[in-house]
C-alpha cells in the first residue's frame, strides 16, 4: 500500500534536507551531486536496481545489504551511503526518485543556478547543451544546469522546462495545435 503522494514528499523532503545539511556542513556538496546522478542513472538504467528500489517481497535487511554493497561499488559520499541505509531499515527506499529531485534542486539553490529539463527529439552535442544552457541564463538571469531525456515521438525541436515554465517548441506540438486550428475551420 503506497502512501499518499504529500506524505511521501515530506518523508522526502526530510531525508534530503539530512543529507544536505550533513554534505554542506563537510563541504561535500561536490561529491553529493555526483552520487546523485550515479544514481538517477543506476535507477533508470537498471531493472534489478529499480525493482530492489520499490518491491515490497525484499526484507529490510536484504534492501540495506543490497544497497550498501552498491553504494560501496558506486564510491558513493558517506553522506549517501548512511542515508540509503537508513531509508533502507525503515523501507523508504521507494522515495528515492524524490529524495534524488529535492536534493538535485537544494544543491542547484545552494549554486545559485536552475535546472533546466530538456527534452529533445534526439540526443544533444555538449556544444548544443551549453549553447541552450547560455541562452537559458540570459533568460532567467542564472547559471542553468541541463538534465536531458530524449523523446524521439517529439519529431523535432525541444520542450524545456525550467521551474514552472514551459517552452515547447517540438514539432508535434506544432503539428497538434495545426490539427486543432484546422478542427475548429472545418
């Protein structure tokens, strides 16, 4: 039985609050953001790491071995490794995607920059990422990170997200507003 979508972002919030606090006050935000993205990529690339993630049949001991070993294989900051435990030991691991946005956006606050969710119809050049990533600050009037996903169904074009803004300039999205205009004349 999952809980409602408010307690588990306060659970959360909570953890990554922790682990922030605990990273900033050692002066390891550095190697937090990068156990992050190890694990977001862990997460979304691996079906045995997602199903351990939020299959209730494992016991908590199984969880907390499992993922201590992993955070050991990883070389993920002790900050990480005590936090996935202890998630583990109270079966909370299943909050994981959202402790890794909530602290994704701490971090981004503590640096000053957002987070720009980019979505292309293909994979983006490191040029073409820091030449959105330029054009975005000019916009927004801070550093911006890029976290990028590809939708090929996009056809074209990108769709970017920054905060509550969101630009869409994809060639489905033209093509649906084209095939909404034509519904409403005919």
């Amino acid at each position: 039985m999952s809980e409602p979508a408010s307690i588990t972002s306060g659970i959360a919030q909570r953890y990554a609050t922790a682990v922030f606090e605990l990273a900033k006050d050692d002066k390891k935000l550095a190697a937090v953001e990068q156990d992050i993205d190890q694990l977001e990529a862990a997460y979304n690339d691996s079906v045995d790491f997602s199903r351990l993630v939020n299959s209730p049949i494992y016991s908590r001991s199984e969880q907390a071995g499992a993922v201590k070993a992993l955070a050991e294989k990883m070389g993920l900051s002790s900050q990480m490794t005590g936090v996935l435990g202890v998630m583990a030991e109270k079966r909370r691991l299943f909050i994981l995607p959202q402790l890794i946005a909530r602290l994704r956006t701490m971090i981004s606050d503590d640096k000053g920059e957002v987070v720009a969710e980019v979505t292309a119809a293909k994979s983006m050049t490191k040029a073409q990422q820091d030449k959105l990533a330029k054009a975005l600050k000019s916009s927004f009037g801070k550093d911006v990170k890029i976290k990028l996903a590809v939708d090929e169904s996009l056809i074209g074009g990108l769709v970017v997200k920054v905060g509550s803004k969101m630009i869409d300039s994809s060639i489905a999205s033209r093509l649906n507003a084209l095939q909404n205009s034509m519904k409403e004349v005919g």
